[in-house]
C-alpha cells in the first residue's frame, strides 16, 4: 500500500516539510483522550490547558526537536496531520504513488463510504490513545514501529461506557486506559454493578432501608443479597 513511504522517517519528513505547520497533541501524560473542544461548558474554558490534551501548531524540525529531547516528566506529544498537496513535492510524489487501487479496491469489497482523508501519525513510544468509536472506516498502514490496537464490536460500544453526546468526550470510552481496558469492569464495577440492581432500586423505593443498603453496596464497589 504505501511502498514509497518505507523511506519516511523524522530526518526525511523534517527535511521535506521544514516550515509545514503541523498539528501536534500535548498532553501531561501518556493519554491521549479527544476532546471536543466547542463542548467545553465556557465556566471551563480557562482551565482547559490543566484538564484536558491540547493542540498545538509546531514545525516538523521543532516538533522532531523535542521528540529527541524529551526526558522523564515532560509533555508528551503526538502528531496527527491531514496530508495534502501542500507539504512538500516529494511528499506529494511519494503520496502519489500509494497503492490507491488496492485502497479502492477494500472500500468497494466491503462497503465503506468515501476515502476522505490521509492522516499522518507520529506518537512517542508509550503513548496510548483510549478506547474511542470512529465514525468513518479506517485503513491503518504502520510505516515504522508497532502500533497495538485493541478493538470491540462497534455495536457492543455502549457496553464501554460513552458519555453523553454532549460531553467533550463524546465518542470515546469511561473506561480506563492501558491495561485496564482489557478488563473494563474492573476499573467501573459500581457502573455495572448499578444496571444490575437498578430494577432491585426500583423495586425498593418503597423501602427505604433497603434502598440505602443497596447505594451503600454500590459505594463499596460490591453487592450482597
């Protein structure tokens, strides 16, 4: 699919984009949750930068810069730029040359809408991205490096806890990143434990002895008849 983009690397792309502005991701941690930023209620808006990732706009060589200066405790960063005709003409012939039957081909075998867009992916090792649903199809090609990707029916996505759809976390899973997302109720046992007994609330509304005893289960993270 992307033989011509076997020779990417940051010395390649830094010498082929140098002054591109590039869209890069920072955040405090290895995380790297979407947010959408136009959901933000405003009362939080000033506190943006502490709760959530951030973009930024930096050149390829500032960017490549700081990838090879980065030591423990500083800003992680993650590189997420749309590709077009603007970065760069041999980018633009390598990008040419992709194998775009072979692409066409896989939308048409299975059914997928248009092909809208290329997205240039460049994540420091150790960076984890939370489990999240896309709306579009996507065709992955690994250039450099081992990306792990664990995936789930999008039909069971509810299963993973979304927020509401006005949250700026829309789309993407309560559950906790990195290990713990192969073991999702683990880290939101009150969550499930709270749709099993929510007929057993119910029921007990009458009783309000039995209803405390059963938010004091739910606490505790356990329920026992």
């Amino acid at each position: 699919m992307v033989e011509s983009a076997m020779k990417w690397d940051l010395d390649y792309i830094s010498e082929h984009m140098p002054n591109s502005n590039l869209t890069v991701i920072i955040s405090k941690d290895h995380n790297f949750k979407y947010v959408n930023e136009k959901k933000i209620p405003q009362d939080q808006t000033s506190n943006l930068e502490s709760i959530y990732t951030r973009r930024s706009s930096m050149t390829a060589r500032e960017f490549i810069q700081r990838i090879k200066s980065w030591k423990e405790g500083d800003e992680r960063l993650y590189l997420q730029q749309v590709l077009d005709s603007s970065f760069g003409p041999q980018l633009v012939q390598d990008f040419l040359h992709f194998n775009w039957e072979w692409a066409k081909n896989k939308q048409r075998i299975h059914g997928w809408g248009p092909l809208t867009f290329n997205l240039l992916l460049i994540s420091m090792e150790g960076n984890v991205t939370p489990c999240h649903y896309d709306e579009q199809q996507n065709l992955f090609v690994g250039i450099r490096g081992i990306k792990r990707c664990i995936l789930f029916p999008p039909e069971q996505f509810d299963c993973l806890y979304p927020p509401p759809v006005s949250d700026p976390h829309d789309r993407q899973s309560q559950t906790k990143p990195t290990a713990d997302i192969e073991y999702p109720l683990k880290g939101h046992q009150k969550v499930a434990i709270l749709r099993n007994i929510e007929k057993m609330v119910a029921e007990a509304l009458q009783n309000p002895d039995e209803v405390s005893h059963l938010m004091r289960a739910l606490v505790l993270g356990r329920y026992t008849e």
